[in-house]
C-alpha cells in the first residue's frame, strides 16, 4: 500500500524539505544580508527602484512568450489602472478581454 | 521628513488579506493546474499537499514537476532543489527591499514572517509603503491569505483535473500578469522609474531570448536597481 493517498515517498519528503529550506533561505537572506549592510541613499534608490524592476521582468517574458493577445490584456489592465486606480477593476477587464480575444482566435 | 512608527494590528492584517481579492481566480487557477499535474506525475495526495503547502512558490513548483522522476533519484532530488534555487534566486532580492520597514520589527517575529514571502505580498505591501503605510499587517494578513488560498486550491485540481479544462480561455492566466502591470502604474514616478524600468526590460528580455527560464526575472531586477540607484536626480 505505497500509494494509499496519505503516504509519502522518503526521498521525496526529503527533496520537498530541501526545496522549502533553500526557499526560505533566500526568503530570509536577503533580508538577513541587507540587516549586515549600511543602508545608503544609493541602496535606499536601489531597493525602491526593485518593485517596478521586478515587476517588469516578470512581466515582459510572460508577454514575449504569450503574444499579442497577452499583450494587449496587460494594456488594457494599465490603462484602467491609469483611469481609474482600482486593480480589481484592472484585473477583471484583462481577464474578460483575455477571454473576448480567445474566443476571436487571436 | 519624520518618519512614522512601524506598526502591527489586525486592522492591517484584514486589509491586506482584502487587497488580494482580486487575484484569488489566477491563484486557484494556477494552484488547480499546479494539482493536476502532481496528480499526473503520480504524487500521492499527501505529498502534493507537502510540496503546495511548504515550498509555496508557484513558477518553481512547476519547473521542478519537470524535473521529477518516479522513483526519485538522489540526482533528480538534487536537479529539483537546483531548479528551485534558480527560480526563486529573486526572493534575495524582494527580501533585502523589506528592511527599511520590517528591520524596525524585532528578529523573532519577521523571520517567521518572511517564509510568507512572494512576489505578490511583497508587491503588495510594499506599494502600501510607498503611499506611507507603516502597518505591516499589510505584508503579513496578505501572505497569510495568499499561503491558505493556494494550499487549497491544490485540491480541487488534484482530484478533477479536468474542473478548469482550459484555464485561457476564461483569461484566468492573465490575471496575476494583469495585476502586476495595474500595480506598476502608482510606481511611475518620473525619469528615475523610466530609466530603471527600460534597464529592467531589456536586460529581462536579453536574458530571456539567450538563456531562457526564470534567469530574467533575477537579471533584469538587479539592472533596474542598479539603474534606480546610480542615477543621481
């Protein structure tokens, strides 16, 4: 009975308790690393420049890699954002022009 | 400028947890497709609430799924720390960004606090700090919220994979990319954002033509930080 639903594999406890580990570790090392370093105006600017950095960097592949449509659903969801300052509203009309241009084909 | 208290209260905590509404279809979306492809890969339930629950970072999870081989290997268990290592390289990064604010509270409660880290607490809270907010409720009501929304909603995928047969054609893989991008526009402050942003992008783009993966998130992050913060205004 190795595969009843509530057993677990020894060796794949352990590589999920690996990944956890290392995930906090750069959850909290960071974190950690910068508690070690002065923060200077410079870092200050660095640190308030990472949100937009990481948001970008995020974003872009997923644009790169979905095309058009994704693209222009993310148009939509900052111009609504640029009008209005309400992200469910953002997001809600990213997810219905998403849907809209599926079903077109694009 | 005086700077405010650091605080905590479950005032802040709620509205936190409230401000990840609008994105709760992409996370159960995402965790649903995330269930289904453990139970594919032959996962037993329990291991599949293991791997949801305590890595809790989506796009690793995934990648490491690829890598996963039954019967697990000390060479696969090693490739799927790696790739998680790989994936998750930003976290350094979004973690360092938390202490100006969390460096005000004491060490026992944010390291706790921190395993609650993703990209979408973070983003949240700390657009909360830009605009003065100093409860950090807001970080942890919103990471408490996120981690108990995606450890459910594993289940449902695990057990009818096809309940979302195609999660595109509802739009529901635009939804946290779309959130990103609305919480992009109230960062745009001027000519320093402008340029740490086109640094950002073309370093993630380079990186993602030449190396692919999730290398871009972590090279493009450090040179849009690099550019915020040696342009002098």
């Amino acid at each position: 009975m190795t595969d009843a639903a509530f057993s677990a594999d020894r060796m794949f406890v352990l590589a999920v308790l690996s990944m956890a580990l290392f995930t906090y570790a750069l959850r909290a090392g960071g974190y950690w690393i910068m508690g070690r370093l002065p923060i200077t105006p410079r870092v200050r600017r660095g640190l308030e420049s990472l949100p937009g950095a990481i948001i970008v960097s995020t974003v872009l592949p997923i644009v790169l890699q979905g095309g058009l449509a994704v693209g222009l659903c993310l148009v939509v969801a900052a111009a609504v954002q640029v009008r209005l300052r309400k992200e469910y509203v953002a997001v809600f009309a990213a997810a219905a022009a998403a849907a809209g241009l599926r079903a077109a084909g694009l | 400028m005086p700077e405010k208290n650091v605080t905590l209260s479950l005032k802040g905590c709620v509205r936190g947890a409230m401000m990840c509404v609008p994105v709760f279809p992409g996370i159960i979306a995402l965790g649903a497709v995330f269930g289904t492809v453990a139970a594919q890969k032959g996962l037993t339930f329990l291991e599949t609430l293991m791997i949801n629950s305590l890595v809790f970072a989506g796009a690793s999870q995934f990648v490491a799924m690829e890598v996963y081989d039954d019967p697990l290997t000390w060479g696969t268990l090693v490739a799927m720390v790696g790739v998680t290592g790989a994936v998750n390289m930003r976290m350094l990064l979004i973690g360092a960004s938390l202490r100006p604010w969390l460096g005000k509270v004491p060490a026992y409660k944010t390291y706790p606090a921190l395993y609650l880290l993703t990209d979408l607490n973070w983003l949240l809270a700390l657009s909360e700090y830009g605009k003065g907010e100093r409860d950090w409720g807001i970080y942890l009501g919103s990471g408490l919220i996120v981690w108990s929304v995606w450890s459910l909603s594993v289940i449902p995928g695990y057990f009818a994979g096809s309940l979302i047969s195609d999660p595109k054609a509802f739009g529901l893989d635009v939804v946290l990319p779309a959130f990103f991008a609305a919480l992009l526009v109230p960062l745009w402050k001027g000519r320093r954002q402008t340029v740490s942003w086109l640094a950002a992008g073309v370093v993630a783009a380079l990186t993602w033509y030449l190396v692919g993966g999730y290398w871009s998130i972590f090279t493009g992050a450090l040179a849009g930080a690099f550019a915020g913060a040696y342009l002098d205004d």
